[in-house]
C-alpha cells in the first residue's frame, strides 16, 4: 500500500498533509486507498440510491467533469472544500470562462453581515451547488457534517443541482464507519484549518446522510480515484 500521508497532485496549504500532524489523526485508518473492486462496488451501490457517479481518474479528469457538468451563464454557489481546491476549481471558478453567476464572490462581496447572513441562506438554492464531501460507505450512503450547515444546508433539498467531488479516500465499509470518520479524521483536520484561517476552532454542528434521492438526476457524485480532501 502506497504511503497514506503522501502528497496530492495539487496540494495546498490546508491539504490533508500540511495539517495532519497537529490534527493527530489516524491516517491509516482513515486515508487509506481502496481497491477498484471496492470502488466499483461502492458506485454502483451509490447509484442504486438515485444519485449519478462519475468516476474519474486523477484530478485534472474531475475538474474537467466539473466544468462540463455547470452550463454557461449558470448560477454556481460552491461550499468551502479542501478537494475542490485540490482539483483546481477554485482557479476555473475564478477565471470563469464560462460566464458563470458567482453566488459565492456576491456574498463574500457584501459588507453588510445581516444581508450577508440573509445572501448565504438563500445560496444553498442555487442552480447549481458544489461540495465536498467527508465521507462514503460502501453500502451507498454519502455523508456531509459542518459546523453550522453553510454546506451541507443545499444537499437535502435546496439545490436544484447537487455536484458532489469525493476522492476514493472517503469509502468505508459502513455507515457507522462514515461518521466515525467525520468525527475521528474530517474534523480534527477542519478544526486545524479553521483555527489557521478564523482563529477560532470548529466543531460538528450538522450530519446529513444522503440516503437515497428521489429526483432523477439532482445529485452527481464525480468520484476520483485519488487521494483528495479529508
């Protein structure tokens, strides 16, 4: 098994690997890489509780899945996600070829903090949401945490369109292993990361286990077959 702690292909300064010493977290339990058969295993089940999966092989293939999957001109809100930046969309987004409404420069633009506050609860609607995610069990359930719910608010419901960027990282045998993993490795990482960029610490506020979707085509899980995120 290759090393759990390697470096990504785009790491960044809150990668996993720059944070993991001070998080003390247990990487080879958590980080480590399954098999193809898991993986393959793991979408199929994912896509037998109505949510599409793209699988990608590196990072360069999920960002181009990404782009490909947002409109021009469409109105994008993205959650904060060590793994998009991973993949490079936070350059994409910022370059905005495609014309995109940038839901999420309107609110960081907005000095106000009551319109601010008001703007962040109405971008979890938007037409199309972007996520990381912390977690996946083999048995098909995706799940998200946050402290307040900023990003996981849009998974249930509010988002017209749901994109959801994982790597392989995430999948665990069961369910109960997926939270285990949000508590014991997501969010002793975010906490590192948040104590860095706010000065103040984070904590596991809200789950959201998706479960099963209802509406054909909502959800679209691009899931890469390399080590990204916590």
């Amino acid at each position: 098994m290759a090393d759990v702690t390697q470096q990504v292909a785009n790491v960044t300064k809150y990668s996993a690997v720059n944070l993991m010493a001070d998080a003390g977290v247990d990487a080879r339990q958590w980080n480590r890489m399954p098999d193809d058969v898991t993986i393959r295993k793991t979408a199929a089940a994912i896509e037998a509780r109505g949510v599409r999966v793209l699988l990608a092989e590196t990072a360069e293939d999920a960002l181009r899945a990404v782009v490909d999957l947002l409109p021009e001109g469409a109105e994008v809100m993205n959650g904060t996600s060590t793994t998009l930046n991973e993949i490079g969309f936070d350059r994409v987004l910022k370059e905005n070829r495609k014309g995109w409404r940038d839901y999420h420069a309107i609110v960081t633009a907005e000095n106000d903090e009551k319109k601010r506050h008001a703007l962040r609860r109405k971008s979890v609607a938007a037409d199309y949401f972007l996520s990381g995610v912390q977690a996946i069990a083999e048995s098909g359930e995706v799940v998200g945490c946050d402290k307040t719910g900023s990003r996981m608010g849009a998974w249930p419901h509010a988002a017209a369109h749901l994109v959801l960027v994982s790597g392989a990282n995430k999948i665990v045998p069961t369910l109960d292993d997926a939270l285990r993993r949000c508590r014991e490795y997501a969010l002793p990482l975010e906490n590192q990361r948040a104590q860095r960029v706010y000065g103040t610490g984070s904590e596991i506020g809200k789950y959201v286990i998706l479960a099963r979707e209802v509406e054909e085509g909502r959800i679209t899980l691009v899931l890469i077959r390399e080590r990204l995120g916590y």
